[in-house]
C-alpha cells in the first residue's frame, strides 16, 4: 500500500489506517474477541501499518484488543490512543486533561498496548479547565522520557492547534471529516497545512451511511452510538440518500463501491491525509483498502464539489452536549 507522511512530523503510516473503535465499543453487540485479533492481523498482512484506539472504547478493553493483536508486528506498525476522559476507579466519566491524568494514563496504556512507548497520543477532547500549553507540555516531557513518540489532538479548533503546536509540535490532528461533514475544511485543515500537520479523518464513511448499506429501515443495536446521533434517525437517513446516490453514480463509472469513491475523495485532498475507515469485516477491510488504488482526476473533484453543494444533509452530527466538546 501507499504510505503517507503525517505532516512534516516524519511519521509514515498507510494512506489507509484501521479504526479500531467498533471491535468492541459503540457498534452494537462485541463482536467474538479471537475474530477481530485476526481481522487486525489480516490488515497488517495486506498492508496496513496505521491503527487507532483509545482508553475510553470499552473503557480499556479496546486496547488491550489492539495490543495483543499487534504484538506480533510491533516493530512494523504504528499504534494511536488518546487520553482525556475521567476513568478508572472513582472517576467520573467527565472530561480530565488535568497532567497528573495524562500521566497515569500513559503508563496504563502502554502495559495494555504491551508498547515500550506509545506512538501517537491524542487529547481525545479539548479540556475546557486545563490550558492546552499544559497539556502540550505534559506531552513534551512524556516524549522526552521516551514513553511518547509523538502528540495529537481530536477534534480541536484552529486556535487550539496554534496553542499546542507552539508548545509541542503536533504530528496529527483527528477529526471526523467526510463528503457530508466538511467543516474542517474552513479553518482546522489550513491550520494544519500551513503548520506541517497531518489530518486523520475518523468516520470517513459516515459511520457507515456513505457505504449505501444503511436506509431509513435499518435496525441498530441496542449500545450502538448511532441510535443517539440526530444524523441517523430514520427520517434523516432518508433526506440524506442523496449523498449515497452521488457515491454510487461515480462507483458505477468507476467500477468501485460508494465506499471506495468515498475515501478515494478524502485521500485525494491533501497528501498529508489519512482516513481510519473502521469495520469488523474481513470483505469490508479489504474493499477499503483498495480504495488506495483509486485516483480521482481534478475533473471528478470539481463535479463532486459541484454535485454536493447542492446537497443539504439533515441532522446534526451529535447531539448538543456531545458537539460541544468539539472545536474548542
């Protein structure tokens, strides 16, 4: 597969990484644990090197999934995790940058992901009572005991990156960016370009909408997040399947998937971009890969800009109280 550079970082990953997320949280009922260690496995075989988790999935077992999957490859892979959730014993769920927290929870996270050190380690959100200079200088002096690699931020604003970045550099920024959710694209992406930053798109697939498998009709389970997400409630997901007839238009010229011209789209943005598409299955993992080989023309760019500014997709991406705790 391609590898990227995240930003002037020189962190080389795949163009395409594995989020990991869904094996075990937020999708409906676990998947069987022996499964997805293969799954993961099967991705570092076909050439994926990029792989994304975090505390708070499970809480901890996430991890502990990806750890043991990728002991085998440790020397050939990259693994990311994030901090900043109020866990364990006595916490309270809440938000927690605080620099004796992020501490803690790299020394947690390192024995579950079985790593000497961690290699990307994100603010997973922006703490409001915690001056980002001291969460980036938390950070800085975790790389330079060795037990970090490199600092990331999910879902900050551009003013926060310049915050951080100043403090420490930062290799990535991560957040949800797609054909129907776009946002970054006005301020936190220049930010990044102009910064040497590299951008990791989370559900590139629209948490699976943007793969044309999801209707109006389609059941979810009972713990699966999307039941909670306004963008998903079936009369949403109707007024959207504009977005997915868009996708499957170009697939069927292209011989591909609307999953594949969907990631291709993302990937043809910027060559610091890397899309974490997530999924339990083998045929699933294995369609988006080939999504690399795809290359959209600047003549397919300007027709699906042009197509989509046309479309207005319903539903807010997340409740209130969960969208607040984005673009600080």
């Amino acid at each position: 597969m391609e590898m990227r550079k995240l930003g002037n970082s020189g962190l080389e990953v795949s163009a395409i990484g594995l989020g990991c997320m869904g094996m075990n949280h937020h999708r409906g009922p676990a998947p069987d644990r022996t499964e997805m260690i293969a799954l993961i496995r099967a991705a570092v075989e076909r050439g994926v090197t990029f792989f994304d988790t975090a505390e708070v999935y499970g809480p901890f077992t996430n991890e502990e999934l990806v750890g043991e999957a990728l002991q085998p490859f440790r020397k050939g892979v990259v693994i990311a995790t994030k901090f900043g959730f109020d866990l364990g014993p006595g916490g309270s769920g809440g938000l927690n940058s605080r620099p004796e927290r992020i501490r803690q929870v790299a020394e947690d996270s390192l024995k579950r992901l079985r790593v000497e050190a961690i290699d990307l380690f994100y603010q997973h959100r922006v703490d409001p009572d915690v001056p980002i200079e001291d969460v980036a200088g938390t950070v800085k002096n975790l790389i330079t005991a060795g037990k970090v690699k490199h600092f990331g931020l999910s879902e900050p604003g551009a003013k926060t990156i310049r915050r951080a970045h100043a403090v420490q550099p930062i290799a990535a920024v991560q957040s949800e960016y797609s054909l129907w959710w776009r946002l970054p694209e006005a301020d936190v992406l220049p930010a990044c370009e102009e910064l040497g930053i590299g951008f990791v798109p989370y559900s590139p697939l629209g948490r699976g909408f943007l793969t044309g498998k999801i209707d109006e009709t389609t059941p979810f389970g009972s713990n699966d997040n999307r039941t909670t997400l306004p963008r998903f409630t079936p009369e949403a997901r109707k007024a959207n399947r504009p977005v997915v007839d868009l996708l499957e238009k170009l697939g069927d010229e292209r011989h591909a998937t609307p999953a594949q011209i969907a990631l291709a789209w993302l990937l043809a943005q910027k060559p610091w971009i890397v899309p974490i598409p997530g999924t339990t299955k083998l045929h699933r993992l294995e369609e988006n890969i080939a999504a690399a080989l795809i290359e959209l023309t600047p003549d397919d760019l300007l027709s699906i800009d042009a197509a989509t500014s046309q479309i207005t997709v319903a539903g807010d991406r997340y409740p209130q109280a969960e969208a607040d705790l984005t673009r600080r």
